[in-house]
C-alpha cells in the first residue's frame, strides 16, 4: 500500500512536471501523453515484488547484485513495450519501441538502478534484523494436575478431606465406589472410571474392572500359575491382578527401585 501511494505521487509529479516544462518551452501540453509515459512508475509495482521474493532466497552479494542488474534490464524493457502496445489500442499514434526505450534510456536509466538498488538494500538491512532478532514463540506446556485429595462423608455425615498418597485402593460397588484407606473404608457417591480419569495414572493403577490399586501401596505380586496373579498391599489385604491388566502393571511396578517380587 505504501509502495502503491509513493507510486501514485511520482506520477503526479511527473504530469505537474511536464505541464511546467511545456509551459516554459511555450509548447503543447498533453495530459494523457503524459500519462502514457508515467506509465515507467507502474512497472516498479510487479518487478519490485519479484525482486523482493529473489533477494530473500540468497545470500551471496553476487546473486543479490545480479537481480538488481536484471530486475534494471526488464524494467527498461517492459517500458517501451508498455508504451507501445497501449499507444496501439488507445491512442491515434503509436509510439515506435526503440524511439520509447532510448527515451527511457536517457531519462530513466540512472533513477531506476538507484530505485532497485535502494530495495535490495532495505530488503537485506530487514533480513539481517530478522535474522539477530529471531521471534520466538513460547509453547506453553499444559501442566496436567491430577486429584490429590478427595472429600468423604462417614456415617454421622461428617466430612473428611483425605489424601489419595494414603488410600490402597479403589473397589467398585455400583453406583459408588468403596475408598479404602489405611484407616477406613469410605463409600464414594462417583464410579470407577470417573474418578480413575482424575487421578494419576503411574500411581493408581487397573488391576481389574472393578479395582484401581494404589501401585505405592503394593509391597509384592505372585503369579497364581494361570495367567493372574495375587498383590499384597502394606496392609496385607490380597487383590487379584487380572491377566488383562498384567502386563500394564508390571511395566509400573517393575519400574520402582523400592518393590520386590516373589
């Protein structure tokens, strides 16, 4: 947009220049020849763009050095063809392509090296402060909180914030779950699977669809020969560990150091 409305004022500045000139020669002035010839600004619009994306694809000085000498060549180029084929089709006189590319030879050469050199040079200072300056986008990691207590009721409705590091393990009892903790069993009004999705999973652990054992709470597992197995807990209550469960529970049992196998 900024490129377009400096284009659009070098126009303009080269009718008002044209009307002065022709007012001081005493000679014809004539907007729309004018404007035929300003048309030289247009082709900065297309050519300058495809300089941009060249110039960003390399490095080397001679490479950026030979794009500015070539965007030069087609601008002076593309200008007397522009001219040419518009004074065709919308003017009663066409103007001839080598008479428009000597004109624009002369008057153009030098401002057209210094424009597409100015560029490049704009387009390097910004890549090398991109480049010292790299913007970096922090991924924020979600932090997965697990359940860390749970609030029960006793028999006289009284409530109890216990922590899940002291309970040995879930039992279900549908609709509810039975907690049972190092002191007490309590009755949970939530199932099974609802309250395993909360808690930590390398620490409470399905040993069968209607258990989640606390895996720190596990002293020892013996297999029963049959592809189960029994688990003592600290307590010294035996669960079944399900065979479909087995493998899962070995990988996390085996995996701490303080745990014994018989």
């Amino acid at each position: 947009m900024l490129l377009g409305a400096a284009l659009l004022l070098l126009i303009f500045a080269t009718l008002g220049i044209d009307f002065l000139f022709a007012q001081f020669q005493n000679s014809s002035f004539y907007i729309s020849e004018s404007l035929l010839f300003s048309s030289y600004w247009l082709l900065f619009l297309p050519l300058l763009n495809i300089q941009r994306k060249l110039a960003k694809q390399t490095q080397k000085t001679s490479y950026k050095l030979l794009i500015v000498g070539l965007a030069t060549t087609a601008h002076l180029l593309c200008y007397p063809a522009l001219v040419w084929l518009l004074s065709k089709f919308f003017y009663y006189h066409t103007f001839s392509f080598w008479q428009t590319f000597d004109y624009g030879l002369t008057a153009y050469f030098i401002k057209t090296i210094i424009i597409y050199g100015l560029s490049l040079v704009i387009i390097t200072i910004h890549k090398n402060n991109l480049s010292n300056n790299p913007i970096t986008v922090e991924e924020e990691i979600p932090v997965q909180r697990f359940l860390t207590s749970i609030i029960v009721s006793d028999s006289n409705n009284k409530k109890t914030a216990i922590d899940t590091n002291d309970i040995l393990y879930f039992s279900a009892s549908s609709p509810y779950v039975n907690i049972h903790h190092q002191s007490k069993k309590y009755l949970h009004t939530e199932t099974l699977k609802s309250i395993e999705a909360k808690l930590d999973n390398h620490q409470f652990i399905r040993i069968h669809k209607s258990h989640l054992v606390n895996i720190c709470k596990v002293v020892c597992y013996k297999s029963r020969l049959n592809g189960d197995y029994d688990l003592t807990l600290t307590d010294d209550t035996v669960l079944r560990l399900s065979r479909n469960y087995a493998a899962a529970f070995k990988a996390c049992f085996e995996g701490r150091p303080h745990l014994t196998t018989k």
